[in-house]
C-alpha cells in the first residue's frame, strides 16, 4: 500500500510517489467492481509510505483497518507488517512494542472474522505473527514478521532477539497443525535474492540479499520439513509482481512463492494487484494481475495466458525453463512484472532477475548469473575485504609516512 494521508492531490498518484487518498479511494473502488464480497484478502505488508511520520503510525494503521472493513465487511484478512510499518523506523519492528498492539487492537475484528484466528491479538502483539484458518478445506495461513530476518533489520528501539523469536514461532506453528493440513506462509520480504539492487546498484559487481543466510538457511529448512507440509508462501516488498521457488534442486520439497505488486507507484510499476482463484480444494489456479495505468483499472494479464495453469511448483520450473528461451514470452512476463509501465528490465540484466526466481543463496545466484559477482555474505568477499583492508592500511601508512618525512624536512 505504502499510504500517506498527507499526500494530497485529487487525482491518484503518479509513478515517483507513494499512495495518496485519491489512489486508495480509487482502489477500494475498483476491488468492490472486480469482486464485492471476496473470502480473503491478504496485505503483504508496508501499509505505509516511505518515510512516515512515527507518531502517526498507529493511528494510520487503524485509519486503513476502518476503511477495508467497511469495503469488505464479510472478507477475512491476511495481513502481514512491512519494513515500513514501525513507530521507530524503517527496518526498525519492536517485540512487545506499542505499534504492534495498536495494529492488533485495530485489525483484530478483520483478521479473526468468524473465528479464524482467535490467538491473532496476543501472539501479533508479541512478534507480529500468527496462525489463521482459511475458508477452504484443510488450508491454514501462517503468518511471519520477517522484517527481523533481513539483512538490514537493526533492533534500536526495543531489546532481547526478535529474529529467533519469529522463526521459532514459526517453527513450532508450522509442525503445530493438524496432520492433514497445509499451511500457506505469508511474510514481507521474500527469501533469496533483491535482484534490483543486485543489477542496478550492484551492477553485478556484488549480489544481495534480502535475509541473512543463517536465517534464509532457516526459513527454508523449517518449509522443507515435511511435518510443515507449505503449499505456498506470499510475499511483497519488490513492488513488482513476480514469482520464486524455494528449492529447485529437489522438487519433491519445491514451494512456490508468490511476489504481490504494490498499490504505490513510487518505483515506477504501476499500481497494481492480484486476483487468485482458488479451487475447494485450496489449491492455486490462475493468478491475475490488474493495474491502473493511463487513468483507469484495467487487466494487465494472467499466467493462465502464459501457459502457466496452476500457481505450483512444476508449473512454474517449467515456465521458468521457457522464459530462458523466449524472448517473445520475456516481454510479457516484463509487461506483468510492472503493472504495465515500462519495465526496469533489459536485456542487459534480465538473467540476474532470470536467477532470482531459482536461486536462494549468494553464491547460487553468482553461479547462475555467470557474473563472477560477490557478496558481503560469501568466503569470497571475506578474502576479498581482508586484502582492500590491508591495501587501505599500507596507503594510510605510507600517507603517514610522507608527511612525517615531509615535516622532519621542513
């Protein structure tokens, strides 16, 4: 969502901003035309705009729980907190702090609608996780605040050691379910790759992730556990609509993760969100993807188009190995990707983001990308940043060298 309501303007936003008024209005609008009366709607966090006023936080929150409630009063709720959702910073999510009450407090009567989960408001509070049950058979949602996990958290405003604690909440709700259930994990911050930063600011000179690789590493061995028995795992935060796998090497354990867009267009996407049509049976068919571009909602497409016929894992390593080979199919994979709008996609970088949809880890990425890059989290870059550290030494020695000679000269 990335919401401000201190950006005004009668007309919705434009690409370079986050969501104004007009934008959610125009949103909430569409969502009830598109569908009035959905089982579930899941928010896949950063419900506020980049750079937030922190006092303003809780109140904004329970601003945007009031406004989806009274558009879909009947709908259950997924919601997940972003890197953005924090009354002490970016990347800055408290245990036991006040935001997380506040939100509870305020999304409570939407996420536990008809009883789906009764321990949302004390378990939310404490990490920003919980467990639902979802309106298909045998289909639960299990919910992480993965914010924690990520390779720029910093812990500034609160104490103790929230990464352990959310992965060990998820561990024991993963192995905690009835036997005959699936969980769907949603999350933030999709494991593996940040595949913009890595071709973009990296320039495929280093590779980045978005989590730490012990608690990546964790995450995913906690999923391929088959007592957890994961169907699939939602994400966001790339602001584009995009898909990965979590274990491509043994499809046996293979999970799909599905990377929602953004409603903000500050990225250059434009706005945009999915549809899921999901079968009694709780399995994932065709995925949509609808945006507003040049002054109106309109599809932007489907996988079912693309050949994709279910959201699983065979489906998509087999529509991940046609997009290797075909350019004409790259370019609508490129026109979903951002909504519509121009894509920060060419063909200069494409295998770098080709990569990130199968490769988890730093160095799974370096050898798919054929780039030769590292990365701050690789035996390489450690070899690496001892010898810049000694060169940086011996300059500063020599420096210091020169001047005492020059001064002992004058």
């Amino acid at each position: 969502m990335h919401y401000s309501p201190f950006l005004g303007g009668r007309e919705p936003s434009v690409w370079g901003y986050d969501t104004n008024g007009a934008l959610l209005d125009s949103l909430l609008a569409q969502l009830v035309r598109e569908d009035p009366d959905p089982p579930v709607v899941v928010i896949a966090g950063d419900f506020l705009a980049h750079g937030f006023p922190l006092a303003k936080a809780g109140a904004t929150m329970a601003y945007l729980a009031k406004r989806f409630d009274a558009t879909f009063p009947h709908a259950q709720f997924v919601i997940t907190l972003g890197n953005n959702d924090s009354d002490c910073g970016d990347y800055e999510s408290v245990l036991d702090g006040p935001f997380l009450h506040a939100v509870a407090r305020a999304w409570e009567p939407l996420v536990n609608r008809h009883g789906a989960a009764p321990g949302f408001a004390r378990t939310f509070s404490h990490d920003g996780g919980y467990t639902a049950t979802l309106p298909v058979p045998h289909r639960r949602a299990v919910v992480i605040n993965d914010i924690y996990q990520t390779v720029r958290y910093r812990n500034r405003c609160g104490s103790g050691n929230p990464a352990a604690t959310s992965l060990g909440d998820l561990e024991v709700a993963l192995r905690g379910g009835p036997p005959d259930e699936r969980s769907w994990i949603v999350m933030h911050v999709p494991p593996g790759i940040d595949a913009y930063s890595t071709a973009h600011l990296g320039h495929h000179l280093f590779i980045v992730p978005f989590m730490r690789p012990e608690a990546r590493e964790r995450l995913v061995d906690a999923i391929d556990d088959p007592r957890s028995r994961v169907s699939l795992l939602i994400a966001g935060h790339t602001h584009h609509f995009a898909f990965r796998l979590t274990d491509a090497k043994h499809p046996a354990r293979n999970v799909p993760i599905l990377v929602a867009p953004s409603v903000s267009p500050i990225f250059g996407n434009s706005p945009s969100y999915l549809t899921l049509d999901v079968d009694a049976a709780g399995e994932v068919g065709n995925v949509a993807e609808t945006s507003y571009v040049a002054g109106r909602w309109q599809r932007t497409g489907d996988l079912a188009s693309e050949g994709v016929a279910s959201f699983t894992a065979p489906a998509l390593v087999e529509y991940e190995a046609r997009l290797e080979a075909n350019p004409a199919l790259v370019e609508r994979y490129k026109h979903l990707y951002s909504g519509g709008a121009a894509s920060e996609i060419s063909p200069r970088n494409y295998r770098t983001y080709w990569c990130a949809a199968t490769a988890l880890s730093a160095e799974d990425a370096e050898k798919c990308t054929r780039s030769g890059g590292i990365s701050v989290f690789t035996g390489r870059a450690l070899v690496l940043a001892g010898v810049v550290a000694l060169l940086a030494a011996f300059a500063v020695f020599a420096i210091v060298r020169a001047i005492r000679r020059r001064r002992r000269a004058v």
